[in-house]
C-alpha cells in the first residue's frame, strides 16, 4: 500500500538530513516525494548515471558499491529503514560516484532533485536548515575517517560490525541478546577497508572467544557489549 503524505512526513522526521525541519517544511517535502519500490539485486543507479532523486529507505536495505579498473566490487556503505542516499541530488545534477542496489526487496520515497530545488528556492529557510544537517553528516563522516586511520584491522572490523549490529537493533532486534547481522565476510572487509584474509582472521578470533558465531552470508552477535570492547 502506498504511504500517506502523513507516512512521508513521519519518516522524513526519522531522517538526520530532515530531524532539523518543522512539521510544516516536512509535508512539503512529503507533498514531492514519490513511493518507488525495487527487487533483491535491482540496481536502484549506477555510477555515472545522472543524478536526478535521492531516496530515503522505507524496509529493506541497499549498499553503495564501486568498480576498481581491475573489476572488483568495493562496498562502501549499506543503508537501512530510515537511511538517506544520494541526497546530494538535492542541490546539484552531477553524476552518481557510485552505485547503489537493492540488497534484499526495497520499498523507499524517492525526492526528485527538480522538484527539491525549486522548493528550496521557494523556502530558503529549509535549505538553511538541510546545509546545516548535512554539515553535521559531513562533521561525523570526517571524524570517523580520522578515527579509523588511528585504528588497527580488529578495532575497523569491530567498529563495523557494531554499527550493523546498531542497525539490526533499531529494526526491530532492541533487547535481544544475539543480534542476526546479514552480511559477508568480504562486505564487513570491504566497509572496513581491510582485506578479506585479515577480516576473516579476526572474525575467527571473535568465534573462538564465543562472541559472534557464523554462517554463511550471516552472522549471529552473541555479546554485544564484549564486541565493543575490542572497538578502540
């Protein structure tokens, strides 16, 4: 079924990008955004494609990926319910750096870029309010790269686990001791910019010490807090 423009606005709210927006400026936003749906391994764009909507996840999840000149995917994000990408469509019509595709069935509101600029032209006050949080986005992304060069291969591999953990938890796992994280070991390599064979020896590590246990594509958290504990 369709989202009600009441539904866009509630999870427009659930957005970082949109937290700073009033309710007003929100059903604005809402009134231009259009339902678009996708199958499992459904590419959403591809690198070099123009670059026309932004997408808000509604269910499901994508991931961002890019091809290195000798053919290897690289993951370099994953998104879930509530996450925003390619917003940078928003501002301008550059083409995508990269490609996004369905990792399983995907249902999301797709912000065309045309129709996001002229309301901002309309309503400079929430293009002052999007700058701001996309500043605090960029803030965080800087200091997560700075901490992640400090960082050895383990503490990486950990702090991206724990982030999926993170996700898997607001989707619906909060409370739960084991926490299921569906991803491969050459994804968690990947988001963590190691390679598979260092990944694959820490994530046994962590099996050993009873702490995640795993399955193919998958994943099961055992102890959430002592994964922490190796994230420094």
């Amino acid at each position: 079924m369709p989202p009600t423009p009441e539904d866009s606005a509630d999870l427009l709210s659930r957005v970082p990008v949109f937290a700073e927006l009033a309710e007003e400026d929100l059903g604005q936003v809402a009134q231009v955004a259009i339902p678009r749906s996708f199958e499992a391994q459904q590419v959403v764009f591809r690198e070099g494609d123009d670059s026309d909507t932004c997408y808000v996840v509604r269910s499901g999840h994508a991931r961002a990926v890019r091809q290195h000149a000798d053919g290897r995917m690289i993951t370099l994000a994953t998104f879930g319910p509530g996450d925003i990408f390619g917003e940078l469509a928003m501002f301008d019509d550059e083409r995508r750096s990269a490609t996004v595709e369905a990792v399983d069935d995907l249902t999301t509101l797709g912000i065309p870029g045309s129709a996001m600029r002229a309301l901002l032209r309309r309503h400079p006050e929430i293009a002052v309010k999007l700058v701001i949080a996309l500043g605090r986005r960029l803030r965080a992304a800087n200091e997560r790269l700075s901490r992640q060069s400090f960082q050895t291969v383990q503490s990486r591999v950990a702090a991206v686990l724990d982030q999926l953990v993170q996700q898997a938890q607001a989707e619906g796992e909060a409370g739960r001791r084991d926490v299921l994280v569906t991803a491969t070991q050459a994804e968690l390599a990947q988001l963590a910019g190691s390679s598979r064979e260092s990944a694959s020896r820490f994530l046994a590590v962590l099996e050993r010490a009873g702490v995640i246990s795993q399955g193919r594509g998958r994943l099961t958290v055992h102890d959430p807090a002592a994964l922490r504990g190796y994230v420094y």
